[in-house]
DNA sequence: TTGTAGGCGTTATCAC
DNA sequence: GTGATAACGCCTACAA
C-alpha cells in the first residue's frame, strides 16, 4: 500500500541507508545518486513515515500545550500565536484543555513520561516548587507562557506595569477612590496575573500618595456575573469607588453592566478600566490595557524550539510590554457620588453630600 | 533510563508477549501472572511507549482538527466542544489552523497522507468534489462540522430553520420589508451557512405570501465595517426595510452602528437580529439566533471516533437545531420610515446605558 | 560515498 | 496460557 524507504531503495537501486540519508539531506551523497533516488521517491509517491522515524530518533517532533479553560479569549489569542510559530518548525501542536484540577495534574504528569512530546508549553498556569522539580527531572523543555516560576522559561507581560498606566490614567482624570476587581487569588498552577496587577495599582496609588483600601479590592471568578455583582456592591456601599480598575474586559463587561443596572452613568459618574483590549472591547469603547497575546504565543513557541534544539541553557525570560487603549469609558472624576437612582428628576440635588472627595 | 516491556518481562520472569497481553488486558493471561507482571510494571515505573505502540499498531492514537481563522469566537467553542469529548478517549487532538489557502491545502494534503493522524475534523470548511475524492481516497475517516458535502460524515447546525425563526420573529412583530445582510458568497472550502440562512429567510417570507426582493439581500465579508456600509446603503434607499436579519452578530453589530449613525432608533425605526449569540449579544440586548456549539463539536468528534472505530459507515449527518435568543433589538414593525437624519449634536456623550457602540 | 546490519519498543503470529 | 520471534519503517554506526 504504502512505499517504504526499502521500496525506494529497490528502484533506486541503491541502499537504504542512501535513502534515509537523502531524505534528512545529509552532505554527504553523491549528487547523481540523490538524483536518482529523489526520482524515484517521486515515482513511488514516497513519504517517509513518521512514526517510525519518531520510534527511531526518540523525538516525537510534537510539542504539548496546556491551557486552562479555552474558553477565554486571551487564551486562544496565544494559542493562535503558538500554532503560527510552530506550523513553520515541522512541530505538531497537541492541544490540551484541562478545566479541572485533576485532569491538570494527571495530563502533565502524563506529558513529563517525555514520550509524547519534544516540549511543553504551559499557557497561564504557574506550576508550584513541586511541580516544577517534577518538570526539571523528567528533562523536559518546558516554558512558561502567561505565568511564572522563576526556574522556568518564561514569557509574561508586564503585569504590574499594566496595574500602573491604568491607575496613573484613572489619577489623570483626578480619580481619587479607585477600585481594584481582581481575578480569583492564587492557587497552585493557576492564573497569577491578578496579583501583579493589583500590585501595580497599589503602587500607582501610593506614588500618587493615595491607598487602596481593601474595601476596594474586591474580587472573584473571571465572570461577567460575578464582576456585576461584586461591581454592584461596591457602587452600593458608602463611598463608592469613581473609577475602577478591573483584572480583565470580562470582568469590565461584567462592572458595565452593574453600573448600567444601578443607573450610573459610564464614565461621568464611574470610569471603568479592562484589562486585555478583547475584540469586543472596541464595540464597548472599553477603555483597557492591551497586551501583544498573539506575539507572546509566538515568541513562548519560539523559546521552546530553541530550547529543544540546543539544550538547557539560561532561564530566558521575555517581558512583553503593555499599553493602555483609552476609549470612552473613562473620564474625569466626577464631583458627586456615583451612586444614583435611576434617573432621578430631582437634579439639584448635586451637592456634596457623599459627594466630597477623599483630601 | 526509561524502563521496556522487556525489563519488566525480564523482571516479572515472563516473556514479553506476556507483558504486552497484560497491558492491552487481554482476557487470555493467568490472574497469577497478570498479578507479577503489575507489581514488576509498579516496581519499575513502566510506561509503555507511545510511539512504539503507534508504529507496531499502525494507529497514531491523535486526530487532526483543522480550522479556519482561530480567531472567530464560534470556532473556538467548538473546539472546545472537540477537545472534551477527545479527552475521554485517549486520542491526542493536533490542531491546525489555517489562514491562508496554501497552508491549508499543504495541511490538508499532508494529514491525507494519514500517517500523522487516526482521523480528520474540518471545521467550517467545505472541501470542494476534488478535495473529497481525495480524502476518500486516501481512507481517512473525516468528519465535517459546520460545513457541509454530501458524502462526508458531518454534522451541521440547520441554517435554514434558523433563518426561519428570525424571519417569523420579525413578520410576527408585523415587519413586511426585511432585508437580509450576509456573509460573502459561496467560495470553496468556505462557510456556506450565510447562503441556507438567507434560504431560510426567503422560505419564511414566501409562507407569509411575502418576497425577499433583491434590492433586500445584500452581502459583505463577515466584518463590522463592511456591514455597516450595507446597512446604511439599505437604510437611504427608498423604502428602507424595517428589519434586518444578520448572517452573523458581528454584522448585526455593524447595522446597529449604522442605525445609531443615520438616526434610526433600533427597535422602534429598526429591528435587527443577529446570529451566534456570542458574548456580546447579551450585553448589547442584541435578539440572535443561538446554536449549540460546544455541542457541535462534541458530535463531530463522538461521529469521528466511531468511525474510526467501526469503519466506514452509512454517512452521518447530525442536525443540530437553532433557537431565537429574543432581547431589545427586535420590536413592532413601525408605521412610518426608519430613515431619519443624521444624529443629533449631542455626539459627545458617550453614555454607555442606551447600548451605544463606540466608533 | 555507499551498503549492511542492528536497534528503537511494541504488537502479533506462531508453536508449545 | 505462554514464550520466542518476526514485523512495523526508519536511523545510524560500522565497514567497505
């Protein structure tokens, strides 16, 4: 059915060695010979297989990636950056979604045994001390895309950095109570983003000389649903926050949506910040922070090939920078309380009340 | 280093047959034996070898899944939907994006080859005649989902009934001129589910004794922009429909935009429907057409599978049905024209409450 | 430069 | 039931 490497030998008549040798181009064959078994490689249809080549040089030419939940569009951002890479390597990309915690754990103790893949990228999970040492003894090159541990290769953005303009942006505007809606805090292996994030905004807040009370750090699961209600709280609570800075455009989505339900008006009365410029974020006028996702794909897959190829060498680590899209959800601080009723006729009631701002 | 059947063979005191027997359980092995070989598999942390068990069974234990445009939100949640069912069943799933259509002919023509891979999933691509001949050619079982040809296995959302429902949705509401705004026309190995929509549509409106006239059916590439060109053009013709049916809601999204631009209130100048029920549709209040498509993917690979399992078959063909998502896009046809002048000076607000889009 | 033979780790086919 | 042994298709010394 199909010809074999022996197969091309025969019409070629030569050996099979010269075959194989011919296929990997090795320089040293004759050129009249290569002619000869290129044709006849051609005739017979011939395409070595890659099992078998697999089998014998004991690399699987296919590398792993891990991602928690696919459904998140950075994610799939960097997915398409990964297989963009890779499609010009030769190297396959086997995808692995886990949404739980042992599906995680046994798909990369799975993947270490080293016999399925060449590499290993892990897409937003960072691996704790254990986990890591597990990954440095089975030898497997592994890098890190969108999470950390300082032993591994790495790419990440500059998260806190990302915290910091958005922040500086909301101070600009003369926002002075500000709000942090984070991701969930960390567990082992996952999203640490949030932190980082949250870190940079304190920071922002401090140089300004301000705090981030921890009644305006609130935080949840990366869902629109949580981020409403959490969103909902705090516009609700005495003194409200007049802008918010979110941990991603979900969460945004979600914190739009809370002021919408609670007749705030976006940005006069709340200004909101997301985090990652999602496509929608453009039909929103969200203003966010962008971040090359697809360019950290692609350098992470990078990274991985050039550490199969030539080894363990120095733990690289690849800092993307991030910048902020002003759109049309943020704007000045407003003088007045965001909290309203819907649409109350009794305007003149813009005064200082809780309207006063904090020094 | 990594430990071979024959280790444990040696080990266990049996031969190798036997340790092979026991790691695929076959029914003919002693409870004794079996037992030994267990312990000295434990004893030396065995792992069978992937590859080699690939290249003595001839099976590749992975599928190929190739999509177009990783970008396009619907495709990732049916991946995701490939990618559960995948999990369950040991395949490894090899993702292949393709964007260009060299890539995906090399892509195609290289899986075809089916050493790489136990079966094919083409996602939103509808190979031409040729392009099936040689896939069944070749042997390797292919399951199409999202996209449509009469000889292969494939399982397809029923466009036209979609089309249907928006269509009586809207004639229900009492709307007698609707236009349908679609995707571009049939091309090869593309999405032809713009094309059964409209079907759908015109199947609708002839059973409401009405027509789809011509000067009614436009169509653009699936983007914003692009629509919402169209849509304007629909609006400052003379006798301006009162309801849009989108192939997409990225369209519906560029025909608000194009309404809010002209002055036409939507719902009560304008009902428009969209189609996917992505994220942003509920966000938007946009009334659309959801398809189950995790589902979708889910079924194609469960088809798939079972090919692969069972052999060829009688072609499958699962349906997946489409339900009316209803939110405020859609209202009662109005009585007078939906062409209105261009929005009132007030362009700076930049509220977020009425849905207004950003430009 | 080229051919030959052994090996990669399993599975499958035999006899026993 | 079980143990040799020959595939599976390629790569890679080693020898020529």
């Amino acid at each position: 059915m199909h010809s074999t490497i022996r197969d091309v030998a025969r019409l070629a008549g030569v050996g099979t060695g010269t075959v194989s040798r011919v296929i990997n181009d090795s320089p040293k064959v004759h050129p009249g010979t290569r002619a000869g078994v290129l044709e006849a490689m051609a005739e017979l249809d011939f395409h070595p297989s890659a099992m078998a080549r697999r089998l014998s040089t004991g690399r699987t030419l296919s590398i792993g990636v891990v991602v928690p939940f696919m459904t998140r569009p950075s994610i799939i951002e960097r997915l398409r950056g990964i297989e963009g890479a890779l499609s010009t390597t030769g190297y396959d990309l086997v995808v692995f979604n886990v949404e739980t915690t042992e599906r995680r754990n046994s798909v990369v103790a799975d993947l270490l045994r080293g016999d399925r893949v060449d590499g290993l990228l892990l897409v937003g999970l960072s691996p704790t001390d254990t986990e890591v040492s597990a990954i440095e003894r089975s030898g497997l090159p592994t890098v890190l895309i969108d999470a950390y541990h300082r032993r591994l290769a790495r790419v990440v953005a500059n998260d806190v950095q990302g915290g910091q303009l958005a922040t500086r942006h909301l101070l600009e505007l003369g926002h002075r109570r500000i709000a942090f809606l984070g991701g969930l805090p960390r567990v082992a292996f996952t999203y640490s983003a949030s932190r980082l994030r949250e870190r940079g905004v304190r920071l922002a807040m401090r140089s300004a000389g301000l705090e981030l009370p921890s009644k305006y750090t609130v935080s949840g699961d990366h869902s629109r649903g949580r981020a409403r209600d959490l969103t909902s709280d705090l516009l609700h609570a005495p003194e409200p926050p007049t802008g918010i800075v979110c941990a991603s455009d979900t969460q945004a989505l979600g914190a739009l949506e809370a002021a919408r339900d609670s007749g705030v008006d976006v940005p006069r009365q709340l200004s909101i910040v997301g985090y990652d410029d999602l496509d929608f974020a453009t039909y929103l006028g969200l203003t966010t922070m962008r971040q090359p996702l697809f360019e950290s794909g692609v350098q992470g897959a990078g990274i991985l090939v050039e550490l199969i190829k030539s080894g363990p060498a120095v733990v690289r680590r690849e800092v993307i920078q991030v910048e902020l899209v002003r759109r049309s959800t943020t704007g000045p601080a407003p003088l007045v309380s965001p909290v309203g009723r819907p649409a109350s006729p009794s305007r003149g009631d813009t005064r200082m009340r809780s309207g006063r701002l904090d020094r």
